[in-house]
C-alpha cells in the first residue's frame, strides 16, 4: 500500500513540475512576442498553448474522444480569444491604459 502511494505523490509531483515549467516556457515566449504580434495575438496564443499544454500534461486530453478534442480545441480558441478582447477592453476602455495593437 505504501509503494504506490509514494508511486502516485511522485508522479502527481512530476505532472506538477512539467505543468510550472510549461507555465515559464510560455510566459518567456509570450514576453517575447508580446511586442512584436501586439496584445491580441499574442495573449490569445499565449491563453490557448497554456490551456492545451495543461490539459495534454494532465492526461485528460487522451481520454477524449477524436470528435470530442475537436470540440474542446475550438472551445480553447473562442476562450483564448474572448478573454483576450475582455481584458484588452478592460484595460483600453475602462483603464485609460494603452496597449500595444
């Protein structure tokens, strides 16, 4: 009983050092980026790589059916993009912040 525990908090810790580093990766591509693609394009890239790396590194994406990830890429895409306009508003509009187009 006791191995797989410990077999399970270890690759529950593994999962969660994967998902940071891909969290940083991202965030370094995205600053990069951010100046040359302006904010929309690259906040609503940088939103949907994020949610589909973390949904591929926990494992939830292979249990999907092919129909079924078709499905939830399109709903990642509408996401990324809606918040991405959401926040541009927010900041543009209500702020007075300009943000790089």
């Amino acid at each position: 009983m006791r191995k797989a525990e410990t077999d399970l908090n270890a690759t529950a810790s593994k999962k969660g050092a994967l998902q940071w580093l891909t969290i940083v990766a991202l965030i370094i591509v995205y600053i990069n980026l951010f100046e040359w693609l302006g904010y929309l394009v690259s906040t609503s890239l940088f939103c949907f790589f994020n949610v589909v790396f973390l949904v591929v590194v926990s494992g939830e994406f292979k249990k999907l059916s092919n129909s079924r990830k078709l499905r939830n890429l399109a709903a990642y895409i509408i996401f990324s993009v809606v918040l991405s306009l959401v926040i541009y508003y927010v900041f543009t509009e209500l702020f007075n912040i300009p943000l790089p187009d």
